[in-house]
C-alpha cells in the first residue's frame, strides 16, 4: 500500500471578498451571516501562519493542513453554483449505508439533513446555518472567528453549515449522528445548543475523502444550564486526508460535558479540542483514544478554561502509535483569577508499538489563582517486554499479545463512552488493531 | 502411550548469559511423568532466570538443550513452548492493566487448547478454579495483577495453571509472601493439578511449601549451578543447616554418592 507524502501548500490560501458574498447568497444564507463572515476574513487576511516556536504548533506544519487557493477557489465556487458537488454525493452513499444499519438518528449537512420520527417529536430543529437571524446570537459563542487562522478561514468561507437545536429538558435516547465526509476541499461548520437542562449524545463522525482532501470544521456546543451533552467524534478519514478540527463546548452553571474522541484516519489530523467552563458547577470531561500507523501524523490539543469557580474538568487521553506514525499532545489548563475552588485533572499518556514511532506530550498550565487542586500526567514509553513475556508464556503470540495490551491500554476511554457508539468505536479499534499488527 | 524412559522435562548443559554476564553455567535436569522436583538455592542463585530462559524469555542467550517430551524446544518463542505445555509461574507475575481477568484467561485457554473455548464452558471451568483456590468471582472483572496483593497474584498464578493444564509447570518462588492459609491453598492447587501424566518443578528457597507438596527429588541450586540433587531429606536438611555447608567442594563429592538416590527416585517415579 502506497504511502502518501504531506503535501504542503506554499502560503495561506487567499479568500477574496467576492467568493464570501456569492458564497452566502447561494446558500440562501441570512444577511447576518455574511456580515459576520466578512468580519472573519478580515481576521483571517490579518492572521499570519501560526508560529512554529510555539508548542501547540512546533511538530505541525499549518501548510499542511490548508487547502491550496486553486481548490478553495474551485470549491467554493462550485458550493455557490450549486453543481458537481461531490459531498452530497459521498454523503448519500455514507448516508445510505449508516441508513441500512442502524436506526440511529441521523443527520448530514449536503445532503438534506434529517431527522428520524423520535427527534422530530421531541422538538429537535436542525437547519442549514444562519438562515434565520435566530443564530446571530449563538455563533462565534465558542469559537470565535478571532479564535485563530483556522477559526477565521471557516468562519468566512464555510461551505456545510447546520444548526441543531435541542429543546430545554428533552432527554434523547438516541444519539444524532452527524456524519461529514471529506471532499476535495472540505469547511462544514456544526452549530449545536443544547438546552437547559436537556440531556443529549451527539456523534460527530469525520469520514471519506481521499489523497489531497483538505478539511477545516469547526463544531460549537453550547452546553445551556444544567444540560448533559455526551459528544463522541470518531475521525475515520481515508488515508491521505489533511485535516485540522476545532470543537469547543461552552458549559454554563451546572451542565455537564463529556467528550469521547477516537482518531484513526487521514495523512495529518489536527484536532483542537476543549471545554469552556463558563458557569459555576460545571463539569467537562475529554477523552481520546488515538491509533495510528503507517506514516500518520496526529495532533492533538486540548483546553480547560476554567472562567468560573466551582469547576470541574478532567483529561485522559490515550494515543498508541505503530510504524512510523507520529503522535503531539499538548494540553492547556488555563484556570483564571477569579476562578478559585476549581478542579483539573489532564492525563496524557502514549504507547510507541514500534521503534519508529514517535510521541510527545506537553502540558501547558496557567494557573492564576491558588485555591485550585490540579495535577497532570504524561507518559510516552513502548510497549513493556515483560508483559510480553508473561502474555507470551501464557500462549498469546506477539499480534494477539500487543492487541490485548492496547485495549487494555485504551480501556479507561473505551468503557466510558455512551453504550450507543460503544460497538461502533470498538469495530474501528479492531480493524485498526489489526492492521497495526499485521504491520509490526 | 508414553515412553516411561524418556523424560517429560530434560535440559541438557543449559547456559543462561544476560548482557554478557553469565548467570546459569551448565544445568541439566530430568524430570519424569508423574514427578515433582524442587529447585533450591538462595537469593540471587539465578533460579528465576534458569527458570524464564526454560520459558522463552527473549532476553537471555541461552546455549544448551531444552526438551519437552523429547522435543527440542529451546528455539521456540514462550508462546510456542506455552502452547505445547510448559507453565511459569511467576515469581513477580506481571500486571496488565485495562485486561480483565477472564478475557485475560479465555484468550490463554484459547491460545492452549488451538481453539475459541465457548464462553459458558470457560465460565464453567474459571467459577471451579476460583472455588478450589478460594478466589472470590470478583477477580473475574478484575485487570490482570493490577493493584493485586502479593497473595493475589499467586493465586492467580496457579488459577491459570488449573486452567490451562500444562503437561510441565514450572513455579518460581509461588509460596514466597504468602501467609499459611495462602500457601495451603496454593500447595493443594499444585497437588491438584498434579498427576502421573505431568510434571512440577518447584523453585524456591524455602523449605515451607515442601510440608505441603511432597517433591520426589531435590535439587540445590548455587551460583547458576546444581550443585547437588537427592530425595526430600535434602530439603530438611537444608532448612536445619542453611546453604553455607554446600560450598563447592563438598558439592561435588556429595553429588556423586547422591547419584544413587536420585537414580532410586527416579526408578520409583517409572516403576
Ligand atoms: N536483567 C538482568 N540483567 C542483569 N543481571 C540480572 C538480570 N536479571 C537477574 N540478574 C542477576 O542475575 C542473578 C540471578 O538472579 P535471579 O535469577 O533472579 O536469582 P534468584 O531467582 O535465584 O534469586 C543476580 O545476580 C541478578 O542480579
Ligand atoms: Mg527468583
């Protein structure tokens, strides 16, 4: 199997005013929103590449992850002509085999998103982003267009945009599913409120693309008093996807988030990934479970802000490298002043499966306030000989003896995702386990 | 039928060396169907590493013969040796955490027998072994040695051993830390699972679990050498007196008119 090259782009792809505005029109947009997206192209044309001194971006080339100006230009045209657009296509094909098997709701931006009876009835209302001014006052809430250069190129020039609201107090016993395949140049925006006191498991699945498939989302969760939000992203990109994902959750007084991540996919995957804890008795818990092989190289970021005291956040992310694939955690816990009485917890720890392989973590802590419990953890270390040897004399050959240590490795986030997406998470683990052994 | 002349266990000028350091420097052993042996010598002796080098341990170079049913084994990976009948239980067993207990022990049954045991028949077998050894079901759920007590995991060693039925099952230092209620359970999960198609070599350097399991013959491991092999007397008198008596010397002369009991010892165990 051909192993794809990173394929940078020389400079920051250029958006031009006119793109942005026929963009907005023929995606039948509300005035608002290209006010807003003009504003995020100014960000964005003042933004210059992220410094590479920096941690967050020291072992990732932001070139990599931008689409070049040709295919930008070439997609987004194509989004506002309204033709050849080969989302929808891969989305109803994707659409189409989610369909068959399972009877979860779900939904895709490009492809006329639905909804199943059981959401409808419980008052669950999606729509293409911003057609009504009704968004104005929820975008940007948690990840604003001056977020950075992959926040502003999204906030100008999304081409899949949807809001999903979820009515105060509804319990759903379904997950949405939002599924994004990859096209050639892919901006889908995700726009999701869930209401007080409301209770909800959202999956956000990144997939499809092929070679040279460039994506820039980003995913707001507005997390109202008192609501639960399960989010699980699973990032199954083809192989030679380039991609960089923004989720934030803004959690208000006494809502509770927990976000489960499984990445397996694509040629460069950025993710970052964090908890606004905006209200006191607010709670966020991210957790990530990462395999990679061949030459992949993942980036994971993720942040607690702690703007409120009374705050509770933890971190486990588990990330298990094989062949020659390549793994950066850096993980900010930023506790304000005027936060006290705050608690955060951030683990990061990697297994190298072989002497390629390569990990490094990096916890970044900015504590401004002193009543505060807060510890981190990093390990980076290859697999243990000795536990080789003692699965080995019980009959398990090295394949088998890797696999089972890997899931155990993983099992503190694997156990802890919504039982909905439990089997779906663990067929990805299998298939890539088995894969990673096959090629040890 | 099995050839009563051959030894189940034979390793033949068996050397051990890690990072050039010689630590084994010629062992031969013989051990029949039916029998059990006790392998005795103090701290630092290199019985464990005598033992992991018998069991595969990649890490050591190993030079000599090992053979089991007269099969040369010394080539293969632990997992093979494993598959074919061979046990280490482990002084320090290993912990792996996130893999519980039973998925643990299916998978090594499975691996053992060549074929996925159905999970009702395995959970039939593990609630047994749990029952003879006085293991709560708990430890089903539980991950492998992780936060175990040092009575735990030798529980759990033998446990394994119930279950996977080895024609030849070495144990190093399984009686070591444990209180005497613990060793009578370990001691009658040995006895247990021992039987005249299988083999035990007990590696200790206590005298203790001896009252318990009965070994047909005795050897005194010195310096990564037996330096002399008799019947069960020899471990009594080494609780009376201690290692310091066997220096070299006499090691020598008393192997060779201890030849004659081993020799009886053996003779009985084919007889
Ligand atoms: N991995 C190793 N590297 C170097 N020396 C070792 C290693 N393992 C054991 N040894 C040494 O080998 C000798 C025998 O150890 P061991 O086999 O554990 O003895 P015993 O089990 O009889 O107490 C000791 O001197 C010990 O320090
Ligand atoms: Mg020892």
């Amino acid at each position: 199997m051909a192993e794809s090259a990173v394929l940078s782009v020389a400079s920051k792809p250029t958006v031009s005013t006119e793109m942005v505005t026929a963009l907005s029109r023929t995606l039948g947009e509300h005035p608002g929103a290209l006010a807003w997206r003009l504003r995020a192209l100014a960000r964005y044309d003042a933004l210059t590449l992220p410094n590479r001194t920096e941690q967050r971006w020291r072992y990732t080339d932001p070139l990599a992850l931008l689409p070049s100006a040709e295919a930008l230009l070439r997609k987004l045209t194509s989004a506002a002509s309204g033709s050849g657009n080969e989302t929808a296509q891969q989305a109803a094909a994707e659409w189409k085999r989610l369909r068959d098997d399972e009877p979860a709701v779900l939904l895709m931006p490009g492809d006329g998103p639905r909804l199943n009876a059981a959401a409808e009835a419980a008052g669950v209302a999606i729509a293409p982003l911003w057609q009504t001014d009704a968004d104005e006052e929820l975008i940007g809430r948690a990840v604003p267009a001056a977020a950075g250069l992959f926040a502003a190129l999204n906030g100008a020039a999304w081409n899949a945009g949807m809001t999903v609201r979820i009515p105060a107090g509804v319990e759903l016993d379904q997950p949405l599913r939002i599924v994004l395949p990859a096209a050639a140049v892919s901006l889908p925006r995700l726009l999701i409120e869930v209401g007080p006191q409301a209770i909800a498991t959202v999956i956000e699945e990144h997939c499809g693309g092929a070679a040279e498939s460039r994506v820039v989302s980003v995913t707001e969760l507005l997390i109202r008093p008192g609501a639960r939000l399960h989010h699980v992203l699973v990032q199954r990109w083809q192989d030679g996807v380039h991609g960089h994902m923004t989720v934030r959750g803004r959690i208000e007084r006494d809502a509770h988030f927990s976000s489960a991540t499984a990445a397996f996919g694509g040629r460069v995957s950025k993710l970052d990934l964090g908890g606004i804890l905006a209200g006191a008795g607010a709670h966020s818990e991210l957790r990530g479970v990462v395999l990679g092989d061949r030459r992949q190289h993942f980036d994971h970021h993720t942040l607690h802000h702690h703007l409120s005291g009374n705050t509770r956040s933890d971190i486990d992310f588990k990330v298990a490298m094989a062949g020659r694939s390549r793994s950066t955690y850096t993980g900010l816990i930023r506790i304000e002043p005027d936060a006290p009485q705050s608690e955060a917890y951030q683990e990061n720890r990697n297994l190298l499966l072989s002497a390629g392989s390569r990990a490094d973590s990096i916890p970044e802590l900015e504590i401004l306030t002193d009543e505060v419990s807060c510890s981190h953890g990093a390990t980076v270390a290859p697999i243990d000989p000795e536990q080789l040897f003692y699965l080995g004399s019980r009959g398990l050959g090295t394949d088998e003896a890797i696999q089972l240590i890997v899931r155990g490795f993983i099992a503190s986030v694997m156990d802890r995702l919504p039982e909905t997406v439990q089997t779906t998470v663990a067929e990805l683990v299998s298939a890539r386990l088995v894969r990673v052994t096959g090629g040890i | 039928m099995t050839d009563q002349r051959r030894p189940l266990f034979a390793c033949r000028n068996l050397r051990v060396a890690i990072e050039d350091k010689q630590i084994v420097k010629g062992a031969d052993l013989e051990i029949y169907a039916g029998q059990k042996h006790a392998l005795m010598g103090p701290n630092g002796s290199g019985k464990s590493t005598l033992a992991a080098a018998l069991m595969g341990h990649p890490a050591y170079q190993v030079e000599g013969e090992i053979l089991l049913e007269g099969k040369p084994i010394q080539e293969l990976p632990a997992h093979e040796r494993a598959r074919l009948g061979m046990f280490l239980g482990f002084q320090y067993p290993v912990a792996v955490p996130g893999v519980s207990v039973a998925n643990f022990l299916r998978a090594a049954v499975s691996a053992r027998r060549g074929e996925a045991v159905p999970i009702k028949e395995f959970r039939r077998e593990l609630f047994a072994g749990f029952e003879a050894l006085r293991i709560d079901r708990s430890f089903a759920g539980r991950y492998l040695n992780d936060g175990f007590s040092g009575g735990e995991k030798k529980r759990l060693e033998i446990l394994q051993m119930l279950l996977l039925k080895p024609s030849f099952a070495l144990l190093d230092e399984t009686d070591s830390g444990l209180d005497i209620d613990a060793l009578k359970v370990v001691s009658e999960g040995v006895n247990l699972a021992a039987g005249p198609h299988n083999a035990t070599l007990l590696v200790t350097h206590y005298q203790r679990i001896l009252d318990y399991v009965k070994p047909d013959v005795v050897h005194v491991f010195m310096d990564g050498r037996i330096v002399r092999s008799g019947g069960p007397e020899l471990a009594v008198e080494l609780e009376a007196r201690g290692y310091d008596w066997l220096d070299e010397a006499t090691a020598i002369e008393a192997n060779e008119t201890d030849t004659a009991a081993v020799a009886a010892a053996d003779t009985a165990a084919k007889g």
